[in-house]
C-alpha cells in the first residue's frame, strides 16, 4: 500500500513543476515579443558606418570602435 501512495504523489508534483517551467518560458517569449515590437530599435535598424580608419579590418572589437571614436572628437 506505501507503493501506491508514493505513486499517486508523484504526479502533482511532476505537472506542477513542468508548469512552472512553462509559463516561465512563456514569459520570456512574451518579453522578448515585446521589446523586439518595441519601437526603440531605431539604433540597430540603421547602423552608423565604419569609421575610415577600421574599413580595411573585417571584425573590429568595441575597445577599438572607442578608441577611434574617442580620437576623431
């Protein structure tokens, strides 16, 4: 009779913590929904260009964006 208890248990448990892991992921798909509708995306949507001093490099990292940023002012 223990077996049977342990057993009728365990499936309240099980769906209640698949649950909470759902509507958790439900949350953040409604979150990220909600900033990519988000109408502060002008900055991404057009990019500044490259400055003359990094065109020739195919990757450039942030430090050295800010470097040259920082030297042309």
């Amino acid at each position: 009779m223990s077996n049977t208890r342990r057993f009728n248990r365990q499936p309240a448990s099980f769906w209640s913590t698949r649950r909470e892991a759902s509507l958790n992921w439900l949350a953040l798909g409604l979150l990220l929904a909600a900033w990519n509708a988000s109408s502060n995306n002008d900055a991404a949507a057009t990019p500044r260009p490259r400055p003359e001093a990094l065109r020739g490099y195919p990757y450039v990292s942030v430090r050295a964006a800010n470097r040259i940023a920082a030297a042309d002012q």
